[in-house]
C-alpha cells in the first residue's frame, strides 16, 4: 500500500492508517512491518456471497493523521 501511495512505510505507519471493511468483521489489515495489505482472517467465498455469481468484498484505508 505504502508502494501504492508512493509513500514510505514510516510515514504509512506515522499516519495511522488502517483499513476497513463494511460489516463486524474485518478481512483485511496492513502489515506492519511491510505495509502489504493482507487477509486478516480465512474468507469463505460461499458464506459470503452464498449463490451470488461475483463476489466482490470492498474495503477502505482510513488514514487518521496528515500524509
């Protein structure tokens, strides 16, 4: 993400950024150490769009300090 951004990690860091997902739970996450966006836990593609034919799970960075 921090590659993405054309940022460094430490200023990703610095920020506060993190991402967000609609719903409880969240599936992905920054990696702290590399700023890679990750799943953050085991997606199910049948629990989650049960008989839908494309499944699209969107999600946001939020960014709380100045970039």
């Amino acid at each position: 993400v921090a590659k993405d951004l054309g940022l460094e990690l430490s200023a990703l860091r610095d920020s506060g950024a993190h991402v967000v997902t609609e719903g409880k739970r969240q599936y992905f996450s920054l990696h702290e150490k590399t700023g890679h966006l990750v799943t953050a836990e085991r997606i199910d593609r049948e629990q989650l769009c049960e008989v839908a034919n494309e499944c699209v799970l969107r999600c946001e960075m939020i960014v709380e300090g100045e970039m």
